[in-house]
C-alpha cells in the first residue's frame, strides 16, 4: 500500500498523473475494504489473483458449490 501512495504522489508530483493508470496485482487484497484502501492510496484496477485462485480450489475441492467462473463473477460483485 505504501508502495502504490508514494507511486501514486511521485506521478503527481511530475504533474504526470492523470497520464498514468496503477494497476496492482496482488496476493494481498482478499476482501472490499482491502481493495478500496489501494484504491483510495491512487490504484486505477486491483487484480486480487490469490483471491481468484482460493475460489478455484474451494470449487474444486467441494467446500464451494457451484461454477468456478460464476464463484469468481460474484465474489467481482461483492466487491463492487
């Protein structure tokens, strides 16, 4: 989080900012608030990879009923 702030104050510091997208890839972010704090420290898109792929192996191993594709759709959801 640290990181994306000092990217995020550096870009408009050079007046650069509005030229430039942060999109943050991360095993870190699981839940809404942990998402809306990067976006709040100036990320444009939050890819929460580690979140998807504990979706997939929940589905796979029967503790999450359902469609792998549909389980991630509305975990996309609850966060929007």
């Amino acid at each position: 989080i640290m990181v994306t702030g000092a990217v995020h104050h550096y870009l408009i510091g050079q007046g650069i900012r509005t030229d430039a997208n942060l999109i943050i890839e991360t095993g870190l972010a699981r839940d809404s608030h942990q998402i809306a704090v990067l976006i709040g420290f100036g990320a444009t898109c939050v890819y929460p990879y580690l979140a998807y792929d504990v979706i997939d192996d929940l589905v796979a191993t029967g503790e999450l009923l359902g469609d792998p594709i549909q389980a991630r759709v509305n975990f996309r959801k609850g966060l929007d």
